[in-house]
C-alpha cells in the first residue's frame, strides 16, 4: 500500500505537470521540435527550446552520450555531484559527502575514465575511500559523458569511455547589452541545516573577461528516513573558480581559469561507510583540489584552420588524521598532473577530422609521517600521445566516425623501477537513419590502458613491480534511437571488457586488493520522453551488470567499479509560459539485488553471497518563481521537498551495503526542505 501510495502521488504530479504543458502546446501554433531524449539536442532547430543547447560538440556519431547542459543544470540546480547526473539512469554516484563521492558509468567507476574540466585532465585515486574528483556543481556550465566508445581526442586513458566538464564563463552569465554584472546566492537544507552563501562578480569590456565566484557551504550531520543520524556527513565545503581571458575581434580566444574546492570537516574513519564495532569513530579529513588551466581557441575559424591548445595544472590534496586520532594529519595522499594538448579541427566536404598530441606527467605521493614502515614514497606516470578523429557523413542518411590514438607510457616505481610501454587505440562508429523516425547505433573501441598508478596513500607499503603489465580494454554498442513530434525513444546495450585489468594499489603485496582481473560491464539503457516548448517527461531504465572473473563485484571493490543493478528515474519539468513560475519532479527507483558478493570472496572457490540489497524509491519536487522586474534584480526563488515520502535507504552506488559484520552503509537523508534565493545584477 505504501509504495502504491507513492506511486499513485508521483503519477498524478507528473500528470498535471503533463496536462498543463500540453494544453499549453495546443494552444500555440509553433510546431514542437523533435529532441533527442539521450542528449538533449534538438535535430529540428526551428524553434529556441528552454531545455536544449551544449557548449560541447554534437554526441559523437554511434555513441550513447549523456549531455548536462546549462539549461538542465539551472533546473536541476544541484548540490553535489549525485544532483547533476540524477535523471540519468546510467550513471550514478555514490557518497554521501563531497569529500567521498565516486561517478560510475555503466557501472565503470571514475578512475578507469578519461575525466577532465576545461579540458584539463584530472589527477584522481588519492585515497580509496575518498572522491576522485571534489568540485562544486555550482562552478559548471555542462557536463558530457561518453559511455564505452570514446573517441581519440577525449583523451588516454578512456577504459570504460569518458567524462567532460566545462565550467561557467562570463558570457553565460552576462545579459544581452550588458557588461557587467554579478549574484548573490543563499541556500538553507532543513535536514542538515546546511547553510550555503555565494557570491559573484563579473565583467567584459574591449574583449577582456573577468569572473570571480567564491561559495562557502556549512551544516550538520542529517538524519536518515528512521529519523537517525549519520555521522560524519556534515558539510564544510568552501570552492571559488577565477577565469580571465581576452578575445580579439579576429577571433582569437586566449583564456586561463582558476578552480579551487576545500572540503575541511568531521568524517568517518572511512568517509564513505561505517565501520562496524569502530564506535563511529569520526577523524578530520581535509581535501583541496586545486586546477589551472591556460585554453587557446579560434571562436571564428576557417576551413582548415581551428585550433585548440590546452596546458594545465591540477592537483588533488588529502590530509586526515590517524586511528589514534592524532590531529596533525599524519596522513598524506597528493597526486598532482601538469597536462596538455596541441589540436586542429580540418574541415573536409563530408565532415571534419580532429589531429593532435597529448602529453600528461602524474606524481603520486603518500603514506604515513608515523609509521616507520609506512613513510610516504612517490610514483610516476608520463604519458605521450598522438591521435586523429575522423567525423565524416558519407551520405544524407549514413554518418560515421572513427579515429586512433598512439600512446607511450613511461612508469617509475619508488624504488626506481622503469616500466615503459606503447599502445595503440581505436575506435569506429555508425548511425544510419531507416527513416525520418528510426536511427540506428553501433560502434567499437579498443583502448591501450596502460599501467596504473598506485593508490596514493598506500604508496608507503612494500611493493613488487616484476609481474606489473599494461592491460586493454574491448567495447561494443549497438543501439536505435527514435523521434517523432516531440516524442523520443532511445535504446542501447553495450558491453565492456577489460581483460587482465589491475587492482587499484598496483603492486601492495600486503593488501587484498593486489589483485589482476577480467571486467565485464553489461549495460542495457532504454530511454522514453515527450518535449514540448516550455518542458518534458521522460522515463529512463538501466540494467548494469558489472563482474570480475565471472563474479558480480559490488560496492567496495574499488577501482573497477559496481554493479549497480536496476535503475529507474522518471523526471518532468514545466514552465508556464509568462507567470516566471516552473514546476517539476523526479524520481529514482532501485530494484532489489540478490546475487550479492563481499568484495574478498570474489577469489574463493565457494564464496557466501550476502542478504539482497533491498529496493528503494526516492520523490522529489520543486517549484521556483523568477521575477523579473525593471531597475529591480533578477530574482529567483526555489522551494523543494527531497525525499518526500522520507524513504530509509543507502544510494546503490554507495559503499558497504554487502556487509553485514564488518561494515554498513551510510543512509541517505530522509525528508528534507529546501529554500535557495540568487538575486542577479
């Protein structure tokens, strides 16, 4: 009765959400535009849509892409990195505090990706039970995800595919006819009491920008939907991006960004789960990400001339304190990446090709300043590539792309071990349109993997790098997708195979997790939606199997990813036309896992699986009101209710949830309000 109940509540939201914006269509005579429901990009633009447009280039030819763009992030108007990715039912994140929050592709985790922000390559894997990438979702401006088949110019790297993300410049935030301008933002979350204030400036005068935006989030530990506490959870995140650049009226873009983000709070011995008889013992734990980045464009190029370069700086910094509790964080973990990449776009008669090189130089450096058989030691990983990306349509009906990349990897253990390797990568893709309806999908990647470095803090151990060798990985896809008046049907599968793949402390003799296998990823995502001009519904689903050596790998077997299972979200937004006034929902639905394995009996010959991971489903709503007014600010207010129906349940990305007598999950919050105000001058 009770899950009855909520779906009986869900139904009729979206239905008025539904019937309100249709009536409103019927009323208009502007045709409705046919979207793609996957990616978010119209294919007849005969008409602006609220909910449509990128700062990326089109979803690569063949490939299943997700697409966050500015437009979708304003509405979803995110607090972490789980809000911006939570319509999409491929990908999800795990975590219950920036500071521990993993993104898993097809159930892929982040490491095995070819991630980076404006281009810039992020160094990643400081600590396994820590994020590999802590950025503020108010800092972005879109994101794009690449499942399985990535092109050559995403990146080395890319195992399992890959994940872009661009943050804000000042023409996104400038009105048209004004040059300068700026926001003040405030948040309050009822549940955590977190409290989060921003603040923004903003100037483009000659063709020089400036942006400055500094935020700082403070709160509590929050309450599950049993009404209980969990420790650890408080929010202390302070982030701030700084961009400067110039552009010539000949259309040469000189740009460099400044992004900063300090997660300082209270966490858990393990900050993304509970460990079982250790009393909740909580240890301060401080992360800092630092990223520079220096980007050269061409805003107006010609034929065969578009050039990109990027040169970047990024690192990832964590101190915590010991099991002791000592409070001069005795514990290190940096990674640090000076990256970077020379392109050119040539335009040809049937498409375009993309060829350049890349090159990145990764240290690592960890361990424990107390522990005479754990000081910390340092790895090296440099990289050196060459690639080229073919977009061609052959034919009105018949696109297709395809492109290689060579890389070199030059791998220094601490001990001085020398490990050099070179790889090739490829990767083909085609759509083909049957119709005007019906188009479809397929593509294949192979990519060179290279040998990974060693998790960061345990690089204090005792290490053996004789039996250490690079490692590939196989992808497919095949898919359609559909669009008709404004209704969408999207479907793929793709699988994934990563044979040999190395554990994530790469040669920690003493650990688990030294551990070689064969991953496979199996991913069925089907995708439904109807747009209209002012709004949308659409209902994804993901089936996400992920094993190692045959055997299901679940949520801490970490470095390879897991297996995520059932996933449903259902997600509506309307805006009526002219009130300021827009309304909407989610939803997110796991269905219950039975074959459930901890992480250790992956390698026993009778392993004992645990107790199903139970279901859960999660509602949320919002209505925000944007009142514009002349010699007023603009001003928006949001009102939301999260987990309305104060659902007790731990996300399916989040670690833990296979054990029973060692550790637990972190629940998620239970029923919460929250009430933000930005008012734009």
């Amino acid at each position: 009765m009770k899950v009855a109940f909520k779906f009986a509540t869900a139904i009729s939201v979206f239905a008025l959400i539904s019937t309100g914006s249709i009536a409103a269509s019927a009323q208009s005579n502007t045709p409705l535009d046919q979207i793609n429901v996957e990616t978010g990009q119209q294919n007849n633009n005969n008409g602006e849509n609220k909910y449509d447009g990128t700062i990326f280039e089109d979803p690569d030819i063949g490939v299943p892409s997700v697409t966050i763009t500015q437009e979708d992030l304003e509405r979803l108007n995110p607090k972490d990195l789980h809000d911006v990715f939570r319509e999409e039912s491929s990908v999800a994140v795990g975590g219950n505090t920036s500071i521990s929050q993993k993104i898993y592709v097809n159930g892929i985790e982040d490491k095995r990706l070819a991630v980076s922000v404006d281009g810039a390559l992020q160094s990643n894997d400081t600590f396994h039970h820590t994020t590999t990438l802590l950025i503020d979702p108010s800092l972005l401006k879109a994101a794009r995800v690449d499942a399985g088949v990535a092109p050559a110019d995403a990146g080395p790297g890319a195992l399992g595919g890959s994940i872009q993300f661009e943050t804000v410049d000042v023409k996104d935030l400038l009105d048209p006819g004004k040059n300068y301008g700026g926001f003040v933002t405030v948040s309050y979350d009822s549940n955590s009491k977190n409290f989060v204030k921003g603040v923004s400036g903003y100037v483009m005068s000659n063709g020089f920008e400036a942006l400055g935006f500094f935020q700082h989030a403070d709160g509590d530990n929050y309450k599950d939907g049993d009404n209980f506490e969990q420790t650890g959870t408080e929010a202390e995140l302070q982030s701030a991006l700084g961009k400067l650049a110039y552009e010539a009226q000949t259309g040469e873009r000189l740009e460099f960004t400044y992004e900063w983000a300090n997660d300082d709070g209270e966490r858990q011995f393990r900050p993304n789960l509970v460990v079982i008889g250790s009393g909740d013992f909580i240890r301060n734990m401080k992360q800092t990400r630092n990223n520079f980045t220096f980007n050269y464009t061409d805003e107006t190029p010609t034929g065969w001339w578009d050039p990109k370069v990027v040169l970047a700086y990024s690192e990832n910094k964590l101190r915590f304190a010991d099991g002791a509790g000592d409070p001069t964080y005795p514990n290190v973990a940096d990674i640090e990446t000076w990256s970077g990449k020379f392109e050119n776009k040539f335009k040809v008669s049937q498409g375009d090709i993309v060829a350049g090189v890349d090159f990145f130089h990764t240290d690592s450096f960890g361990g424990s300043v107390n522990d005479p058989t754990f000081l910390p030691k340092s790895e090296k990983d440099r990289n050196i590539g060459a690639y080229a990306q073919a977009r061609l349509d052959l034919t009105q009906d018949f696109r297709v792309s395809l492109g290689g990349r060579i890389d070199h990897q030059m791998f220094t253990g601490f001990d001085g071990t020398d490990l050099d390797d070179t790889g090739f990568s490829g990767n083909i893709s085609a759509e083909y349109d049957l119709n005007e309806i019906v188009t479809l999908k397929a593509g294949y990647a192979h990519v060179f993997g290279r040998i990974p470095l060693a998790e960061a803090y345990l690089n204090g151990g005792t290490y053996d790098y004789s039996n250490l060798e690079t490692y590939d990985s196989d992808n497919f896809t095949v898919g359609l997708s559909a669009a008709y008046q404004g209704f969408t049907f999207d479907a793929d599968y793709t699988l994934i195979k990563m044979d040999n793949a190395i554990g994530h402390n790469s040669g920690f003799t003493f650990s688990p997790f030294r551990s070689v296998l064969d991953i496979e990823s199996k991913t069925l995502n089907i995708a439904l939606g109807y747009k209209w001009e002012t709004g949308f519904i659409e209902a994804k689903y993901s089936n996400i199997d992920i094993e190692g050596d045959g055997r299901p790998l679940f949520t801490n077997y970490f470095g390879y990813g897991t297996n995520i299972g059932d996933i449903i979200t259902i997600s509506a937004a309307h805006e009526f036309e002219g009130t300021g006034i827009t309304i909407g929902g989610d939803v997110e639905i796991a269905l219950e896992q039975d074959e459930v394995l901890p992480y250790w009996q992956i390698f026993f010959a009778d392993p004992t699986p645990t107790n199903p991971i139970p279901s859960y489903e999660v509602f949320n709503a919002f209505i925000q009101y944007e009142l514009q007014a002349e010699n007023l600010p603009e001003l928006t207010l949001r009102a939301e209710v999260n987990n309305i129906f104060d659902e007790t349940y731990s996300n399916r990305a989040s670690s833990g949830q296979e054990y029973s007598a060692y550790y637990r999950p972190l629940n998620e919050p239970g029923r919460s309000f929250y009430f933000s105000a930005k008012a734009e001058f």
